[in-house]
C-alpha cells in the first residue's frame, strides 16, 4: 500500500507503488482487481461501514469535541474493549458479545486466531490479508504513512489495523471466505488492454512533439554574465515563468528541487509552529528559526493576544452548549461576512488584511541558520551550487525563489505548495541557503573547493505565488549598495513584466478568462480569495517530462508548463554523484507526482478525492465522500477535469529527457535498483539527448538503448 499523507501536508504519491515491481501494463491489471471493483459483497460492505466509524473517531486529530477512550492503548486494544458495547457490530447477540471477551489482545496472536476462526486456509493467508487491505485501501494508505512515515511511527500500527479489521469481519462477516473468490472473478474480468493503448497513444505523441522542439541542441558559443539570475523549484508551474522573467531583459534562471539543498526543520518561537521542509525521502538534520526582529515585540504581544482570541473563538465555538449563545452574540455579524466573501471576496479579504494589521501588525523575521555547523553550511552550499551548475560566472544579484500557493477554503491547499519542502511554502528554505551563502566565513569555505563568488555579489530570497505569479523578494534594502540596489529595483520591474505575461498566458487554461490584463488579473486575484472557487489554479497538472541538463537546452522551447526542469551540468560532474543524487532523489519524487495526477485522472473514485462539492473533512486527517466513505486519498475531480466529464491533465507516464552521455545514464542505473525497476517496468521513460555523438537514444525495457530521430 502507499502511504497516505494527512491534509496538513499533502504529499504526492504513486496510489498503486505497491506494483512497482510489476511492468506497468500487468500492474494497471491489478491495480483495477484491487482497487476498481464498483460491487463489492454486502458483508465487506458492512465492516467497512463500521471500520470507518471507529477509525474516524481513533485517529481524529482535533476535529471531535470529545476524544475516543482507551486511545493511548492502541487502535485494536481500544477497540477491542469498546466494540463489545456497539450493538450495531454485535446485534446484542450474546454468543458474540462473549467471544470478543475472550479475544486475546495482542494483534499478531489475535491475527492467526481470527483466520482460523473465518476458515481461511492458510495459503490464502497473504492474499486474504491484502484484500482487508484493499477493501478499504484509503485508511490503510493512511496506516501506511502513521507505520513508516509520521514522526513517532511504529510498525506496529499494521499489525493493530489487521486485526482490527479482522475483528469486525469476524463479528459482522463470518463467511468472508466468499471475499477470495470475489477477488479472484474479478482479477479474471480485469481488462485494462484500451487504458493501456490510450496512455501509450498520449505518450507517443508528447514525446514526438517534445523532442522535435530540441532540434540539434547544440550548445550556445558564448554567453554574457546575466545583470541577475534566479533559481527556482523544478515545478512545472516555474517554466512559464522563467520563459517570461527571462524575456523581461538580461537574466538567467536555473531549476533545483525547492527545498534548496537543505535537510531543515522550520520553526518560529512565536506561533510555536515546527515543521519538516525538506523531502519526505530525507529526514530534518537541522532546525532553523524564523526568529522575530527584536525592534518588533509590541507586534508580538500584539500576534499572541490575537491568537488567544481565536482560539477562544474556537473552544465556544466547538464544545456543547456554548455555540447557542455564540449564534446569539455575533451571528448577524458573522452572517453579513459570509455575504461579503462571497459577493465580494477580493474586498473581504482586503478588509480583513486591514483589520488584522490594525489589531496584530506582522512581524519582521530572521532567519537563525546557527544551529547548522559551519562545515556543514559549507557543504550544503557547495552541493547547491555544483548541483545547480552555479560555480562562476556569478551575477551581482542571485535569489534563490521558493514557492507557495495563495487560496482560501481550500481543502487541498497544501497538495499546491512545495513537494519538496514537505507541502510548505519554499521561502524560509530559500531565506536560510541565501543568509548561508552571505556568510564571508561559508564564501571562504567555498572559495578552497573551486568556487570563488565575488565580494560584491549578494544572495537574496524571494517565494513566487503560483496561484497569482505575484514574487515576494525578502531583502533588507539598506543592506544593499547603491549598484545592488539599481539591479534590485530593475529586477523588480522586471518582475512585473513577467507576472503579465505568465498570467496571461495561463489565462488561457483557467475557464472562462479574458485575454485583457485588467480583467484577468482581477480574476485571478480573485480565484486565490474566494472561498467558492474550486478551481483556484491548475497545481500540477498537465505535467509529462522531467528535463536534466542546462537551460540553454530549453531556453528558447515552449514546454506549456509541463515539463520539471533540473538545471545539470555534465561536463563537471565528474563521477556521476550529480546526476545521481537528482535520478534518485528529485527525479523520483517527479514521478510520484505523475503517477497521481495520472490514476486520479483514469479514476478519480477510486485513486482520486472525487468532487470537492461533496467532500467532507473527517478528524482533519483527509476527506470523504458523503459522511460514511472510505478516506479518499488522491486529487479532486476538479484538480485534473476541466467539468464534470473532460479531463484538463493527460494521463501518461513521465518521460524523463537527461543532457549526458548515455554510458553514464547506463553506469547509474546499474547501480541504483529503484531506478531499474522504474525504467525496466515501464513507469518511465528515459531518452538520452547525448552530447559526445549529438543524437537522440531511448531506453529500452532491457536497459538497453535505441537511437531515435
């Protein structure tokens, strides 16, 4: 099973990793025998009606006035002494009542017990525990991340979820035997031959179209030192834009994965909020602390008086009896806000962006990088800049540029947000690598492994809005010298520039826009505001390639925002620890992504969230259809469908396009099994552009390769 990540940090995953190891067309077979099956047996039906009861009421995280007992047992502990008192599990039979008394309380015994108990025979054992996965594949999804992912986590939990499950099934279901064969006829009626043809169809003429557009690729003879460059997240949605900042004048953007290098926790003393940034593949080695300006305190007392009013808000608003009253004191008041945010979102949240900085002004940050070493500072910013390409020829300005979304009432906000700072927003990452590469003492450093950056060079952080294209640069102005302040100001307008041209051309792939400027600038401020809107921005959608190498080589292509774009330099990568590091690490993470926009597009019921008009939050974990489905754990219908019944994302495999000769690809998939089984079965596809015989090759399900025209 793939983990299932909760909503306050939404990370992408392929819903079917679990047949990886099979070639892609079997596993969509399967896949649809696990997964699919729209008719299930009545008795399933029932456990999971009840399954979902008490997993909802044990795994809530805040949402319930009032906590399950017995949690801090254990999930099948808990429910083992609590089941005995629900008479819609046990029918008040006695006889039943009984037996779940006698139940001994260790999962793994109980496990062995229950299968006896339902006459299973023992080589059907595995096959019989899968299916009370897949019966209800949301929750175990989300079992899968609390066992091997969530901080804290315990193997355990599986064993606890299996025999929990088992447990319903014996007292709601005892002739589940029946549920083998169901899975079996199923298995046999699995067609997936037309889903197949169709995403290899798509696949066939995206690549034709793609590397048509390389031409011969020969690199550029001479290039001019940029008057600034920007480094931006490889996310799909940043190749619009830096097609449109570098059109705006003399400058140079380069793709990294968005947490900039850095393996950091996020905290702030003040809203005491401590958070992963970086990839779920790596853990946090450091923390770095957004710390408040000391010349700013009055607006600390101001923000933490602020949020001691919300949360007495929140506990009248939530417990038994004081909601009445509640009503009573500010409903006419609160109603009449409800009519503003919706008649006019763009002015409600103007006004209450005016009311909030009346009562509690924003702070000022800085970024306090102490707690990582000075060794390790050199290292990570060394690694940065070879994995960039970025070891001369260094601008005046450099920012390094996160990115975030910007929308409200939105369920799905942080699937928007950077995958590579674990579904946060990217400036505190892009805050902490600038402060680091500022520091004389990390330059020093740098300057004795090759990379010497001028004095007069200055890093910067910016985070681009990917909802509206708006850049916030966070930069002390009187830091700056008079020629740095000139780029600065020019970069800004610049800036401007490019959030036209971007948003207009995404105009064109959000419905019912205008080519007017006003307007649609306008409209889309008004998307990221208004708490009706279910299609606030596209995210990922539509994304097909992961491209490695330098930008020159897609500088002068229009890649419609679908292709992640690694910046990668062969020539100094001698032993192929770059390119490595990126095959293994974002490359992999890319195809995560893929692979679920790819199943909720093909299914959305079954690996996607289904509507959002119909979706309900449940223990703030993830949502449901309704107020009794399994937990759905994909994207909504209205994240990869233009309406109801015509998909905006085509469903294809990422094709990845590397810059490098085709020894080296090859010396590195023989070395990394991850990268053979994603190749070898077909979840990829990888095309060589190779520049020692500058021709085109493709790999082949033997590893091998095969030229191309």
């Amino acid at each position: 099973m793939a983990p299932f990540w909760p909503l306050k940090n939404l990370i992408a995953v392929n819903p079917i990793a679990g047949f990886e190891d099979l070639p892609f067309k079997e596993a969509l077979v399967q896949a649809k025998a696990y997964f699919q099956q729209t008719e299930m047996p009545a008795g399933m039906q029932e456990v999971n009606r009840q399954s979902i009861k008490w997993l909802q009421a044990f795994f809530d995280e805040g949402q319930a006035t009032i906590k399950m007992p017995l949690k801090n047992t254990g999930l099948f502990k808990s429910t083992l002494s609590l089941i005995r008192f629900d008479s819609q599990i046990h029918q008040n039979d006695e006889h039943k009542i009984n037996w779940i008394k006698q139940q001994p309380n260790e999962p793994e015994v109980f496990i062995a017990s229950a299968l006896s108990y339902l006459k299973i025979e023992q080589h059907y054992w595995d096959l019989f525990l899968s299916l009370m996965l897949t019966t209800l594949p949301g929750w175990a999804a989300h079992i899968q991340y609390k066992a091997n992912w969530a901080t804290g986590s315990s193997s355990a939990e599986q064993s606890e979820y299996l025999a929990f499950r088992l447990a319903l099934t014996c007292m709601i279901w005892p002739g589940a035997k029946e549920l083998i064969t169901w899975h079996k006829n199923a298995l046999n009626s699995a067609n997936q031959e037309n889903t197949y043809n169709d995403i290899f169809s798509a696949e066939l003429s995206y690549q034709y179209k793609l590397l048509k557009q390389f031409g011969d690729y020969a690199p550029p003879q001479e290039q001019k030192k940029p008057d600034a460059q920007m480094v931006f997240c490889i996310d799909v949605r940043s190749e619009p834009f830096r097609r449109a900042i570098e059109a705006q004048g003399n400058y140079a953007t380069y793709g990294f994965a968005g947490f900039f290098g850095l393996p950091v926790s996020i905290s702030n003393p003040v809203t005491h909020e401590s958070y992963a940034s970086c990839p779920v593949l790596l853990k946090p080695a450091y923390d770095v602390a957004q710390k408040p300006d000391e010349a700013n305190q009055s607006n600390v007392h101001k923000h933490n008086r602020l949020t001691l009013l919300k949360k007495l808000y929140q506990s009248l608003k939530y417990t038994f009896i004081t909601p009445f009253n509640l009503v009573e004191t500010v409903g006419s008041t609160t109603g009449l806000w409800m009519f503003a945010r919706t008649l006019a979102p763009r002015a409600a949240d103007a006004m209450q962006a005016g009311l909030k900085k009346t009562i509690a002004p924003d702070f000022h940050t800085k970024t306090d990088i102490r707690n990582i070493p000075l060794s390790q500072q050199i290292g990570i910013s060394a690694n940065a800049l070879k994995m960039i390409g970025l070891t001369e020829n260094f601008s005046p300005l450099i920012i390094f540029c996160g990115h975030g979304s910007a929308t409200v009432n939105n369920t799905f906000s942080t699937a928007l947000d950077c995958g590579a700072c674990g579904g946060r927003h990217g400036g505190p990452n892009a805050r902490a690598l600038a402060e680091i590469l500022n520091n004389k003492a990390v330059r020093f450093g740098l300057s004795e492994q090759g990379i010497n950056i001028p004095e007069e060079t200055f890093f910067a952080a910016a985070e681009h809005n990917t909802t509206t294209d708006d850049v916030e640069i966070y930069i002390y102005e009187k830091d700056l010298s008079p020629v740095l302040s000139e780029h600065l100001n020019k970069l800004k307008e610049a800036l401007k520039g490019a959030q036209i041209s971007a948003v207009q051309y995404r105009g064109g792939q959000i419905p019912a826009e205008t080519a007017n400027w006003s307007n649609l600038r306008k409209s889309v401020a008004r998307r990221s505001k208004d708490w009706a809107e279910v299609r606030p921005e596209w995210g990922l959608a539509g994304n097909a390639s992961f491209i490695i190498g330098p930008r020159w080589l897609t500088e002068n292509i229009n890649l419609e925002g679908r292709s992640f774009l690694h910046s990668y330099e062969w020539q100094t990568d001698y032993n192929g620890s770059l390119l490595t590091s990126i095959l293994t690490a974002p490359m992999v993470v890319g195809q995560w992504i893929n692979a679920q926009y790819l199943f909720s597009t093909l299914d959305n019921v079954a690996f996607g969230a289904g509507s959002k008009i119909t979706n309900n939050i449940t223990g703030k974990i993830g949502v449901m259809q309704g107020n009794a489905s399994d937990l759905m754990h994909g994207l909504p219908l209205q994240s990869v469908y233009a309406t109801d019944t015509t998909p905006y994302h085509t469903a294809l495999r990422l094709t990845v396009v590397v810059y490098a000769p085709k020894e080296a690809i090859s010396g590195i998939i023989a070395q990394q099994p991850i990268l053979q089984k994603l190749f070898g079965n077909g979840w990829l596809h990888m095309i060589c552009l190779d520049p020692t015989d500058h021709k085109k090759y493709q790999l082949v399900r033997d590893l091998g390769w095969t030229q191309i025209n």
